[in-house]
C-alpha cells in the first residue's frame, strides 16, 4: 500500500485555490493529487508520469473525484514543453514528490527493493533501454565506485565495484539477490547491522538509471519560470544529495543580488523574484513517522514567486 509522505504539510503548503491550475510533476499513485483535485473544483490538474502502471491507476482513481484533470504520460523534466502544448503558460503551484513510490518498490519484479528477488530493472521508463543489469554488468570498476560514492554516499565504494566485475568475470549478474550477496561480502560486519547494506548502492544505481539528478535541476528552473505571482512550488526530497540541489537552487532565487546588498533602499528590480515560504525543511510528524516508516528521511521545502 502506498500512503503518501508529508501529503498534509504539502498540500497546505501550496495554499490552493479552487479555482487555480497546479501540476503534480510526480503523480505516482495519486495520493496528493487526489487531494489537490478535490480542492480545485473549478481549476484545473494536470499530473506526470511516466510509468504506465501508475499512469492507469491513477486515471481510475482521479476519475472517481472530477473530471478537471489531465494526466501526461511523460518524464517531469519535459514540464515546460507539454504544458505550452496545451496553450499552459503560467501556473498556480507545482508539486514533486522525489521518493520512488511504494507499489514500484513493492513490485518485486521492478527490481527496486533489495529485499526481494527480481531481475536487475529499476528503469521508471519501461521503454528505455538503460536498466540496472546493463549498470551492474558493463561499467567499469572505476565508473560503478565513483555512481555508489556520489549518488549512494557509500564508503565501501570501492570494495562493492571490485567484487562485482570480479564476479561477473564468471557470469553476469541477473538478479537483485545475486547483487545483494556481492555487497554483502564486500563490507565490514559492523556495516551490516545499522542499515541493509545494500541500501545506499541500490539508491545508487536507480539515480544512474534514471538520470534523476540530472534532470532534477532544469525541472527546478523550468517550474520556478512557470510559476505566477502568488504560485508556488512545493519539492519533498527523500535524501541528501537532492535536498541539497533544491536548498542551494532556492537559495539562490530568493537572495538579494550580492552587488546591491547592504544598500540602504535597494530598487526593485534588484530584489528577488521568490521567497522561502518555510527556512527550515519541514519534516514528518512522530504520528507519521510511527505510520509510515517509508517517510523517515522526507524532507519538504516551499518557495512563492513575489514578484
């Protein structure tokens, strides 16, 4: 069951108006959009997705709500350019929710969950040729430590690369348990009993599938362009690497030009175009942490554009 993180905090977050036009740039299953559409009576919905499943489930499930919606079966990072094909120039609040939603992980055959056994897949897009197997089974030693230290955090880095080109010198490596078992004996005991230690490598992989750091930042810049006066854009990040891309990008929109700061009365046109509706990320509640382990490491951030 998928039940959505920080979904109360972000929906009010984006300070809704019934009759507004907002996008959900991550529909997943539905879950905040079901709740924006039910606001937004006489607005207008238009949610992202690119997976097919979700796409058919969600359709069935916003049905039952409205008819107000629009449902693009495309990556977030083409945002601008399908809303403009639909006459869509500017909007009233924009979501992303960044976490891979519960069903795809709960899909053993998707190939996300290092729990259960699958072939190596991860692909969000199902037509794309890039997956997890083609990852785990022809990049370099080098490339595989540098993808599990910079998108994983993991300081076994190096020993998990060497062991899996070891290994796949004998036969490739087909499944998530076979991959598992390799990161498992490349660690220390002491690893093993914090966390799975095939967590940070797992998320690892998924990034590189997925180009989701690289297509992180010009959704970003493409939403804060879209936004009206009044709009805003709300993001929950799952962890560090993305928080930290949304932090520094938000940051950067919302401070006063550094040639004009500290000037008694600064021109308008020197000011900044947004603001930070929270400083501070905002975190889940003990009730929702209690409720939902899955929403551990969320972290959300709003910013309005002001002018």
């Amino acid at each position: 069951m998928h039940i959505s993180v920080l979904l109360n905090e972000s929906i009010d977050g984006l300070n809704l108006k019934e009759d507004g036009i907002y996008v959900d740039c991550t529909l997943g299953y539905a879950g905040h959009s079901s709740e924006i559409l039910k606001r937004i009576t006489r607005g207008c919905l238009f949610a992202f997705d690119q997976d097919i499943n979700a796409v058919e489930f969600s359709r069935k499930k916003l049905s039952s709500i409205g008819n107000n919606f629009e449902i693009i079966n495309n990556n977030f990072v083409n945002i601008k350019e399908e809303l403009e094909k639909r006459n869509v120039s500017n909007v009233d609040g924009i979501l992303f929710d960044l976490g891979v939603s519960s069903p795809q992980l709960d899909e053993s055959d998707r190939g996300f969950s290092y729990h259960n056994d699958a072939k190596l897949d991860m692909r969000m897009n199902q037509n794309q040729e890039l997956s997890a197997h083609v990852v785990v089974n022809t990049y370099p030693e080098s490339e595989l430590a540098n993808i599990f230290f910079k998108y994983g955090e993991e300081k076994y880095s190096r020993s998990i690369a060497k062991n899996i080109v070891k290994y796949r010198e004998n036969k490739e490596i087909e499944t998530t348990l076979e991959l598992v078992e390799i990161i498992k004996n490349s660690v220390p005991e002491k690893a093993k009993r914090d966390k799975h230690p095939a967590r940070k490598v797992f998320q690892a992989i998924r990034i590189e599938v997925n180009n989701e750091l690289g297509i992180l930042d010009k959704s970003m810049r493409d939403s804060l362009s879209l936004l009206k006066v009044g709009g805003r854009l709300a993001v929950i990040t799952f962890h560090s690497l993305e928080d930290r891309i949304i932090k520094n990008l938000f940051k950067e929109v919302t401070e006063v030009d550094p040639k004009v700061k500290g000037l008694p009365n600064i021109p308008e046109s020197y000011l900044p175009d947004f603001k930070l509706v929270n400083t501070k990320a905002i975190i889940p509640s003990d009730l929702e942490l209690e409720n939902n382990n899955r929403s551990r490491s969320s972290k959300l951030r709003i910013i309005e554009r002001v002018k």
